[in-house]
C-alpha cells in the first residue's frame, strides 16, 4: 500500500495546500469585498446604480467573447501610469458586476476598451470594425466584414450592419459608462477652451507634414481627396465634410477649423484631435486648405 | 532515502505498455505541428493583418486561442500523461492498472481535444483565457485528468518499489491539481463569479495551469531522465522535496499578479507578488540539484540529444523563474504588463523549459518503444539547432518589443497607440522568422520520430 506519509502529504499538497490558497487569496475575498455590488462612484461622486446589460448588449458581448477581442483588447484602465490620462477614469469593481466571465484582458494589442463607450459615435465604430485601416492608417486589427450585408459588389455595406455587428458596437457603447460622461462632465454648458487668436502663415513645409498627418488620421472618413467620401464615410450620419466644397458649419477660418479639430463636434464622428500637437493641427488645416477648389 | 539510481528504477522495459505510450506520443506530435503553425500563421497576422483573407475560422482572434489550445492542451498535455504511462511503471516495477483505460482515455482524449479545438476555430469559447474550451469540452477533459490520476494512483499503491522517488510526487501531484484547477477555472468560476472575483479566481487558475501542471509533470520528467541517462544518483534527494513543497505552498496564490493595479483587493495583490518573490526558492532547488546531478558528466551534452535538451531547458528554467518573481513586482509591471514581455516571458516556460525537457525525454524514450535507434543524430541536432536559434529571436524580440511598447504607453500619455503599434512592428517580423525557424525545427523531430519508428535501425542489430 501506499506508505502513510505519501498519502499524508498527497492529500496536504494536492488538496491542502491548493485548496487553502484558492479560499485564502481567492474566494474569501470574494465574499467580503462586496466587488459583485453594482455600484460605483459616478463623476460627481455620488454612488449610483450600475445598470445591467440590455438584450442587445448581451448579445454583444457574447460576440466580444466569440471573436476573443478579449485576447488583444484590455478592460480596465489601471490605477498607475498613464492609464487615467490614456484611456479614462480608474476602473471601478461595480463596473464589471454583470461580466460572467470578466474580460480584463492580459495584453493591449489594441487599445483598451474600458472607457470606449461614447468615444465615438455608432457610424465611426461600424466604419471601423469593416475597415479599420481606414479608420486607423497602420491598425492591424482585422476587418470583421462578416458583420455586414454585403452591397451589389460584394463588399461589405457599412450601413447595413448586421444584428450581431449592432449588438457588438451596442456593448461596446456601453463600455465604461456607468460612472456618467466624464468626456463630457458639465454637460454641454462648457465654453471652448481655445483661445488662439490668429492662425500662423503655412509654409510648403507645412503643407507636406500635414498630407502625411491627414492621411493618416482623417482620410478615413474625409477621404483621400479631401472629398468627404472617405470609406467610413457612408456610416456617419451627419457625413464628413466635404473639403473641396468648403461649406463649413462652425465658421471657415482657420482659427475655426482649429477650434474644431481641437474640440471635435459633439453629436458627430468627429473626435478632439488632442493627440496631435497644436503645430501638427496648424499643418493638418494647411493641408486641408490645399483641396479647396481656387 | 529513494536516490534514484540503477537499482531504484525497474530495468524490465516490460513493466512498460509500450503500444500506449507510442500512440500517445504519436498523438501529442499531431498539436506539436498544429498548434505550433497556428502560432505561426497568427504572428504573420501582426504585420499582415489582411494575411488568409476575411474567413472567420482563420480570423486573429480565433486563431490565437487555437495556437494556445493546440499547445497547452493538445502537445505538452498529451505528452506529459504519455510520460507518466512511462515513468510511472519504471518507478513503481508495475504495470500501470486497467491497461484498456490508457487506450480508451487516449480515444476520448482525442474526441475532446480535436472538437474542443474545432470549437474554438467556429466561434464557440468560454471567454477564459488558457480555458478557452466550452462547457461540454471542459466536463470531458476534467473526466479524462480525472480518471488518469486514479489510474496512476492505484498503479503506486500495487508498486514493487518501496521508495516513492520525487517524479512520483509530481505527477501525482500535478495530475491532481490539474483535475482540481480545471474544475475550479473553467466549471466554477465562469460561472459562478462574476467581475472583478471572476478575474482574480481566473488569475488563479491561468497560473495554476503553468505552476501546478506543466511545471509538476516537466520537473517530473527531468527529475526521472537526467540521473537515468546520466547514470549519476540525484544529488540531492532532500533538495528535490524542498523544491516540491516550495512549489506546492507558493505557486498556487500567486495569480492574481495578473491584475495588479486592477480594482482587486490590494492585500490580494500584494500576498501575489510575495509569493511570486519566493518561487526563487524551489526553482533554485531544482537547478541546483539538476547541477549537482551533472557532476563529472558535462562532456555527454556534446555527445547526447537528450543531455543537451536537459541542459538548455534548465538554462531557460533559471531565466524563466527570474523574470517571473521580478516582473511581478509592481514597478516592473507598470511598463511590461500588458506588452509582449509576457508573450515572451509565456514561450519561456512554455516552449523554452518543458517542451525542450519533454523532447530530451522523447529522444531517450522512443528507441526503447519502438526498439530502433533514432533515425537520425543529425536531424536531431538541426533540431536542437533551429530550436535554439529560433526561439532566442522569438524571445529576444518580444522582450524588446515589451520594452518598446511598455515604454511608450505608460511613460507619456501623448503617444497615439497606433504609434508604438508602428515602432513595434519590426520586432513583430523577427518574431514571425523566429517562430517559423521553431517550426521547423518541430518538424525536423516528428519527421525523425516518424522515420525512426519506421526505418531506424533495430537495436539488437547494433548490440
């Protein structure tokens, strides 16, 4: 038979030791933190309910789970580094109550996701997920076409997602907005912060940086030509501006454009270009003011 | 004390099911080759995202959890229980219980892992990672761990040997943590804890996969063939328990240094990162043994297969478990976690220590099956050879690119991510030329295994 202390010892490594580990550091503390409350601290501090996930969204996320976007996108931002000022507010444990299983992810290949919703708008995530090159000069995320009707050439039709590509960009809309819209804390109350007074003289130099900027970062929905119908173009609704055309809506001046780049426009695909530095916004309008037609 | 030596290990190669043995290995060679090159075809993906064209069985995603499946599961798993129908007879001088049950585990085993994979490729995973199989999968795959340990528990207690010599602690011991793990990461926990607990339980079990499996079943196999293909007793035998109660009472807390600076409790991150710290100790009690034990027997790396896989395995097992405690610590995780640091830190252990041990073992074990000698001493050496050169550019790049990347992220928040996206990329390429240097490297030993068996030389001809 086995000898005494063998079976002693099998017991207390294999059983013991393992299963006191997992109630220690593991499951004791999943009964006393109370991280399964859906709860957390909204942007103004108060404590607010965290909602749970609608049809939709559910639907979503078992997407999420069946592409395993988990594998290269994280979901929380850390509280260290550059994470708050990267991605968002700090993850909260309310946040994740309803995620069975949690897609915290181990490695960012792409972004992470954990403050992606109202980031941008529906029309810019579908453009995205059919295309992300275009969105993203360099992305190497794959084009997820099979989330889309295809049109009469066979190429997927970015207007017509299909139910399960609604349901992916619908959670992903929901991603890290229970804490309210930090992008947005005042609401739409606040006054541009911009105060540049005159725009500077562009130079041919000026003129070259620029068409490598916005070839990178805005052809995807202004196009190539600067004719609005780049090809996330087709989602966005309103459309991108039409360059060549000039009709701008907030004022055509280049101390307008640069409000605008700067600020983005609320309510469409526009994003703040806070990326890009003040310069690299003046070269990118230079460029821009190449396509009018003279 | 059991010193494993010429008398302690059973000289009858009858005690061994060889057919058994044979066909699981022949089967652990079929995901070696499979989960590899979708490994490689993945890493193309980084540079060529529009590489294999828009089918959603081939898309990135899918494909990266079938290259962890095919290698966790489908290679080292298949391997390491083929191992244990090995070592274990020779150490106990009896025949492993219920013979038909090594086949019919093998068939059932072959049923799960090929539809848990196909699973994975179609779309249907749990959302864990290193437990990526569905439900059903997993139920099957814990009723195959689960009766292969009781199979080779019953087989210890009829043993002729009276000594328990330190392999057998492992692999008892890892066959019945793997069962326990298995059931708490992928029947428990995506089920029944949701959110943050969910993730520090996943934390647990991800790393218990690597330190209460993989790692028990390797240190298994290099405790039995070193001193056997050495014929030097093991140096220490008090040591080599040192080292199996370090690693029982460290490794199992310390997963959640997956999640630091996650909301998991601070404390809980803490306890990990101590308990990472101290894994130095049974690592180096394995390495210091595994020195000892090459005393006055360091010339057989130039003459032997097995002695050189054993000693870059136990190369790579220092490094491995100094980067491990190190890049757990909290410092250090602000710029690597999360980067490719850890991809090449995963390959180290993986790949580096107990896949190269696991093949040394195969090298000395298969003539004995097969009762040919291994077709080829040059094949086997470009085997060493390409395995070793592709995997210090996989590693090395990876390392760099973590480095790379991690800076970028986290010590300016101005950089646009496609940014380190781009200065990373290159590193990507070299991993890419690395990785498939791995693969063919892979495949040169199938092709030798293959051709042994089929056309080596019988060794009573050689004698």
């Amino acid at each position: 038979m086995i000898t005494t202390s063998f079976k002693g010892a099998m017991l207390g490594a294999g059983f013991g030791l393992y299963i006191a580990s997992f109630i220690v550091g593991y499951a004791y503390p999943a009964m006393t933190a109370k991280n399964d409350v859906p709860k957390v601290k909204d942007i103004h501090g108060n404590i607010v309910e965290v909602r749970p996930y609608t049809e939709l969204e559910k639907r979503g996320r078992e997407i999420y789970i069946k592409e395993a976007c988990w594998i290269c996108h994280s979901q929380f931002v850390r509280s260290a580094g550059m994470d708050e000022k990267r991605y968002g507010p700090v993850s909260q444990a309310g946040e994740f109550a309803y995620d069975y299983p949690a897609t915290f992810g181990t490695r960012r290949i792409g972004p992470d996701l954990a403050r992606e919703g109202g980031k941008r708008t529906d029309g810019w995530q579908y453009g995205h997920l059919a295309n992300p090159q275009a969105m993203t000069q360099g992305s190497i995320m794959p084009k997820y076409v099979w989330y889309f009707e295809k049109d009469s050439n066979g190429e997927p039709d970015i207007t017509k997602p299909t139910e399960d590509g609604k349901a992916l960009i619908a959670y992903l809309q929901r991603l890290g907005t229970s804490i309210g819209d930090f992008r947005n804390p005042e609401g739409n109350k606040k006054a541009s912060s911009v105060s540049v007074a005159s725009a500077p003289k562009f130079t041919p130099e000026m003129v070259n940086s620029g068409k490598a900027i916005y070839e990178a970062n805005c052809a995807g929905c202004h196009g190539i030509n600067g004719n609005g119908a780049g090809p996330a173009a087709a989602a966005l609704n309103p459309p991108p501006r039409n360059f060549i055309k000039a009709d701008y809506k907030y004022g055509s001046s280049d101390v307008d454009l640069f409000k605008t780049i700067t600020n983005g426009v609320k309510g469409t695909a526009m994003p703040a270009w806070d990326s890009l530095t003040e310069s690299q916004r003046w070269e990118v309008i230079a460029y821009i003011r190449t396509f009018e037609k003279k | 004390m059991a010193v494993i030596s010429e008398k302690s290990v059973s000289q009858k190669e009858e005690v061994v099911d060889k057919k058994a043995v044979k066909m699981w290995f022949y089967y652990s060679f079929i995901w070696l080759i499979l989960g590899m090159t979708a490994g490689g075809l993945t890493s193309i993906k980084f540079n060529f995202p529009d590489f294999l064209g828009y089918v959603p069985w081939l898309s990135f995603g899918r494909m990266r959890i079938f290259h962890l499946g095919g290698v966790a599961f489908g290679w080292f798993s298949t391997a390491a229980i083929g191992m244990a129908y090995y070592i274990v007879p020779k150490l106990t001088g009896t025949k492993i219980v219920w013979p038909k049950l090594s086949y019919f585990l093998l068939y059932l085993w072959i049923a799960t892992s090929t539809i848990g994979q196909i699973c994975l490729l179609a779309g249907y995973n749990q959302g864990v990672e290193v437990g990526e199989w569905p439900l059903f999968i997993d139920i099957l795959t814990v009723i195959v761990f689960g009766l292969a340990t009781v199979q080779v528990f019953v087989t210890i207690a009829n043993r002729k040997q009276k000594h328990i010599y330190v392999s057998l602690w492992y692999i008892t011991a890892g066959l019945t943590w793997a069962c326990l793990n298995y059931v708490v990461g992928n029947l428990i926990n995506p089920y029944f804890y949701a959110g943050v607990d969910n993730a520090s339980i996943h934390g647990f079990y991800l790393h218990c996969v690597v330190g209460l499996w993989i790692t028990p079943m390797g240190t298994a196999m290099l405790y039995y063939f070193l001193p056997v293909i050495t014929k030097n007793p093991v140096y220490s035998h008090k040591l080599s328990m040192l080292g199996f109660w370090g690693l029982a009472l460290f490794y199992p807390i310390i997963g959640a240094h997956h999640y630091l600076y996650s909301p998991i409790e601070t404390w809980v991150q803490t306890i990990s990162i101590m308990s990472s710290m101290m894994l130095i100790l049974p690592v180096w009690s394995v390495i210091t043994n595994q020195v000892g034990t090459m005393k006055g027997k360091w010339h057989m790396m130039s003459s032997h297969i097995e002695v050189k896989f054993l000693v870059l395995g136990a190369v790579f097992y220092v490094i491995t478990c100094f980067q491990g405690p190190t890049q757990a610590l909290r410092s250090m995780q602000l710029i690597i976690h999360f980067t490719d640091w850890v991809v090449g830190h995963a390959h180290l252990a993986i790949y580096g220590v107990f896949t190269l041990w696991t093949w040394a073992g195969m090298y000395y074990v298969w003539p004995k099956l097969t009762g040919r000698e291994i077709y080829s001493q040059k094949l086997a050496s470009w085997h060493f050879w390409l395995s070793l050169l592709g995997f210090s550019i996989m590693a090395l790049a990876l390392w760099a690119a973590g480095l790379v990347q991690g800076g970028m992220l986290n010590l300016a928040s101005n950089v646009p991510f496609i940014d380190t996206v781009k200065a990373i990329s290159p590193f990507w390429m070299m991993r890419s030329i690395g990785g498939w240097l791995m693969i063919a490297g892979a495949a040169v030993f199938v092709y030798n295994m293959y051709m042994t068996a089929k056309v080596g030389k019988h060794i009573e001809e050689v004698a």
